[in-house]
C-alpha cells in the first residue's frame, strides 16, 4: 500500500524575474525548499503547463471532440502540453535547512498569450514539486519504485504571457466576415480608416471616416463600435465594447460628403487578437449607418490588439 501524509514535508516555493514575458522569452526561475524533518529528495521537479479551455455546447457537440486535447468545460494541455526541466536528483534535505535551486526556461516561439473572455481562455502555470521515495522498496529506476514516490511538497503560480506587437498571431488568417475598408451602397459610400491598425489593450484607436451620399437620405444614428468577437470550440460571443454616435439623426443632402474623426477606448483585460487550436479572438472597428427598421449599412476594418504589462 502506498504511503500518503496528510501533510507536506516541505515548504515550496518559486520565484521568477519580474520582467514581461512573451513568446521564447527564457524565465529565470528560483525555487526555495524548506523541509519541516529530514528526508531525500528523489526528484525535484519545475514544470510549465499551458491550458486551454475548450468549451461546446452540448455533449453531442463534444463526441467528435472527445479525442482532442482540452474536453468540453475542461482544463486541458494543448500543444506542447507541458515543459519538464529536473532542478533536483536524489538531494538530501535537511530539517530546517533552505535550499535554493536556479532553474532556467524557455517558452516556446510559437506560445499563445494569457487569455480570459466569457469563452476564451488560456492561461499558464508555473508548478513546482519534491518527489520522495518510500523506504521499505529497493532503489531502482522501474514503474514501482515511481509509483511509491511520495510528493513531500508542491506549489503552483499562474504567468501571465503578453503578445507583441510586431507578431501577427492570426498567422496571415483573415478574419471571418472581414469587410473591405470601403464600402458601396446604391445611396453612400463608406470609407473606414484607421490612424494604426496596432493597439495595446487600454490604448486608443484613432480614425476617420468618410460618407459620400449619391442622394439625400436619412437614418436613425451614423456610429463607429469596437467589436470583439471570441470563440472557444463551439461557443462563441460577439461583443461590443465601445461605441461612439457620430451623428443623430444621420442627414445627407445630395452629393454631399462629411468626414468624421473618431476615438474608441480599448478595455484593459487581458483579450489579445489570437488564434489558437481551440481558441480565437478577433477585434474590428466597424462604422454604422443604422436606418431603423431597414437593414443598415456599415463598413469595417480589423485591428490587431496586443496585450501589454
């Protein structure tokens, strides 16, 4: 029978530079052991896991899925899954005595940034564990004397990973539904520019837009929104997070063209552009001629949002 103590042998704990990481930064890792009594450490592990969570809506959505990585509603690794590096082997350890252990990583080049929507989430965490082996089995490498190996001691930490900004993490991919930055109807034509197409949550985007109307018309409201849409396997959300009315109600005389400049707050937390293997997040400025109970017209532009400390 193998052996289980209600408590931990030792105090763990880790300690990481506090600069900004992103995608193949290297973390400079610390980890501190306390031991409460005596015992040899048989191994000493540091792990750095991504997870990601893959929602569906119902389980007939998930059979399909049940083979992949990250189940429904689930806490799953993706990817590389997870970075093992060994800080100690076979170490003795010494009540009362504080060991420390330098312990050097690197995320991988193509690692997704944290992520926390009402669907999209990815996250990272930092675990770090002491491994004991049982006294009454022979030393020996085999399955059993793994499996009598006792965890003395275990802490975990969540990392935050910002994108850059000069990485295009759609990989070249449009966005689903993307409208031109020009845009034609029978009555207006809708120009949408954008002072960048780049910007740090809890920056500012800054634009124009143009409407030429062919002929006089009126509407409800002329507005520019900053949409976020996310989605996480088969659950996705479209949000508006900000919203500016440029005009109410929206009047043009014929041949006529009016230029509007515009600003829209992006949120602070943290929802970077992304497309991971269950995960997307996509951002777009989007101007709005809204006629009531007829269909409205509107033009848009993506826009690349990066994450920053």
């Amino acid at each position: 029978m193998l052996r289980q103590s209600a408590s931990p042998t030792a105090d763990i704990s880790v300690a990481i530079d506090s600069r900004p990481l992103h995608a193949g930064d290297t973390l400079e890792v610390e980890v501190q052991v306390t031991p409460h009594v005596s015992f040899q450490a048989a191994l000493g592990i540091l792990r750095l896991s991504q997870i990601e969570l893959m929602r569906v809506d119902s389980a007939r959505d998930a059979v399909p899925q049940m083979m992949l990585p990250g189940r429904r509603g689930s806490r799953g690794s993706v990817g590389p899954g997870h970075i093992d590096e060994v800080f100690a082997d076979d170490v003795p350890m010494q009540e009362g005595v504080t060991q420390s252990f330098p312990v050097r990583m690197r995320l991988p080049d193509a690692a997704p940034p944290t992520v926390k929507g009402k669907f999209a989430r990815i996250s990272w965490e930092l675990s770090a564990t002491i491994l004991t082996r049982a006294d009454w089995l022979p030393t020996s490498d085999g399955w059993l004397a793994n499996l009598a190996r006792g965890r003395a001691a275990h802490c975990q930490q969540e990392l935050v990973v910002f994108s850059r900004s000069d990485v295009d993490p759609m990989d070249g991919l449009p966005l689903i539904d993307e409208l031109p930055a020009s845009r034609s109807y029978r009555s207006v034509t809708m120009d949408l520019s954008l002072d960048s197409a780049q910007v740090a949550n809890g920056g500012i985007v800054t634009g124009n837009l143009s409407v030429r109307a062919r002929s006089a018309f009126k509407a409800r409201e002329l507005r520019v929104e900053l949409t976020r849409w996310e989605r996480s396997g088969s659950k996705q959300a479209r949000v508006i997070e900000r919203s500016e009315v440029l005009q109410r109600p929206a009047v043009l005389a014929a041949d006529e063209e009016t230029h509007w400049a515009f600003r829209l707050a992006v949120p602070d937390p943290l929802m970077p552009s992304v497309l991971a293997n269950h995960t997307f997040v996509g951002w777009q400025v989007r101007a709005v001629i809204d006629r009531k109970l007829r269909p409205n017209q509107s033009v848009s532009q993506l826009l690349h949002v990066f994450t920053s400390p």
